[in-house]
C-alpha cells in the first residue's frame, strides 16, 4: 500500500466517512442535493486533452467524453454507469473520476444520467440503462465492441444490465468492469458489518440499507435484477471485477467474482489490499493507475481484432 494511499485513507476517516454517517438520507434533502448538484455540476471543468459534449442516447441525458481525437465505431466505446447509492451523482460530477480511464483505454465513453431514487424507484435506472445500449447498437456499434462499466450502484447497474441483455436475447456486449459492484441490495454479505470501522469511505450498514430501499420501491431486495449476486450468470460477456479488502463491499465483488466463475464466464477479478472504495477512480493513486492499466488491458485483449490477432 503505497504512502500516497495511507495519507488519503487517513483522509476519508476524518473528514469523508464522517459526513456521511450523518447525512440522513430523507427524500426531501435528497431532492435538494439533486438539484444543487444538476444546477452547478455541469459548469465543472473539462478534464485537459478531452472532448465534452451533451448528449442522448434514446431519451436518456448524458456526456459524451472522449480524448481529443476522431474515432470509428471499430475502435469499441464505453457505456458508463455512475455510482452514488442510486440517490447522487452525475456525469457531470464523474468528468473528472472518469477520465483517466478513459484517456487509458483510449475509446470514447458515454455516461449516462440514469433516473434516481427517491422519485425514481427500480427499474428505472435499469430501463435508461437498456436504452442506452440499445442505442449504441442502433448507432451502428457491434455488442463486441462495447464495454459496460460502473461503480459502487453504477456497478450494481453495470451487473443488472447485462443480465437484462442476456434475458432480451440482444447482442452480448465485449466485457464488463464493476469497481466496488454494490451486487446485493439486501446487504447480506459479512463484510457489510465485519468491515464497517475498516472501509475509510462507506459508513455501514444503516446508510447502505436507506439507499437500497429508496431505490427498490416495492421490489424484493434479493431479485436478481436488483441484487445482481443472487443471479445466474451462464453465459455472459468476459467480466472484470475490481474492489478493495478493506471495503463494507468486499462480499459484494466477491461473490459475484466467484458465482460467474462457477458458471464457466471469463472473470478478471482482483482484490486490492487496504484501497478504499471506488479507489481507480481517484487518479492520484498509484494504485489507482495501475487498476487503470490493467482495465485497459482487459479492454484490449476483449476487442475483436485484437483477439483474432492473438489467435493467430
């Protein structure tokens, strides 16, 4: 664990993890928080060396982000599934966390700005979800040469949408990256408690348990389309998984990492040790750059042409 990583974990303990805990998570301070964040968020900067614009992808907002360069849909293309508990977050406010993934992989992204909670309840971040990709697919992109990603509840997204895909029989997408999937909405894996004091981000299992049910409305926690590890994963799409051990999430990754496994897919999983939650996003981090290296890679050797050059 590198110093750059102690300093920030240290960080989170104090100042991050703290707010949270306390931030009661009622409908109309949500509501608030939304509105602040769409009213000031897309005023952020554009990362250095992108391209930024608004767009739509079959009636769903978002952010085309890309580096400064032309592409073909040959070159592959990233649906991005934001986290924030199904209740926060934006394309707007992930500009930043996202890029350096992007600029990794070297392929355009486009992040979605999925309905939340509470006004939103399931399937409606799955449904913009399903139309987004449907919209890749009618923009001309092959399924193989698109990637869906996501992080923390983009994770969980990211998990639903493919076995949404796989149960409307469309074209199978490249691969999947979940960093720090929230796979199980009813919270039951151990590390949701056991790694309460030692995850410097999540607070636990209270918050964890306010957010899943705003979200569910009258939805069982444990349908698989909502708590994507209680699902069958047969034949999916190579999947790569990524989650720090110190994490109240840890069970979540792991679990899926080990049924999908089970179910003969192609699984990349990795556990980092003492990183916080979503930590590849935090570019600063040497860990974080590593993470993202080796998601480029995944996205490489899952592209068409380059699988049939390493066949030959």
């Amino acid at each position: 664990m590198s110093l750059i990583s102690r300093i920030f974990d240290i960080f989170l303990r104090i100042f991050a993890k703290p707010l949270l805990r306390f931030l009661p998570l009622v409908p109309a301070r949500l509501r608030k928080m939304q509105a602040f964040e769409k009213k000031y968020s897309r005023f952020s900067r554009n990362p250095k060396g992108s391209r930024v614009s608004d767009c739509e992808l079959n009636g769903v907002p978002g952010l085309l982000m890309q580096p400064d360069r032309d592409f073909v849909k040959d070159d592959g293309v990233i649906l991005y599934l934001h986290g924030g508990g199904y209740c926060a977050g934006s394309p707007y406010v992930y500009k930043s966390l996202v890029w350096p993934l992007i600029r990794q992989c070297d392929i355009p992204a486009y992040v979605i700005d999925y309905r939340q909670s509470p006004d939103h309840v399931f399937p409606a971040a799955l449904e913009d979800s399903m139309h987004a990709y449907r919209a890749l697919l009618d923009m001309g992109y092959e399924g193989n040469r698109i990637f869906i990603m996501g992080d923390s509840a983009g994770g969980n997204l990211t998990l639903a949408t493919i076995l949404k895909i796989r149960q409307e029989q469309l074209p199978k997408p490249a691969g999947s990256v979940s960093i720090s999937p929230w796979s199980d909405l009813s919270n039951s894996g151990d590390s949701v408690r056991n790694n309460e004091r030692s995850d410097s981000y999540i607070p636990g299992f209270k918050q964890m348990d306010t957010a899943a049910r705003l979200y569910a409305g009258n939805t069982p926690l444990n349908d698989p389309l909502l708590s994507p590890v209680f699902a069958d994963f047969t034949g999916l799409s190579p999947m790569k998984i990524l989650v720090g051990d110190i994490e109240v999430l840890f069970d979540d990754a792991r679990r899926v990492a080990e049924k999908a496994t089970a179910a003969g897919v192609e699984v990349d999983y990795k556990a980092w040790r003492g990183q916080c939650h979503v930590f590849p996003l935090f570019g600063f981090l040497p860990e974080a750059k590593q993470a993202i290296k080796e998601i480029s890679e995944f996205v490489n050797r899952n592209l068409p042409a380059n699988q049939i050059a390493e066949a030959a």
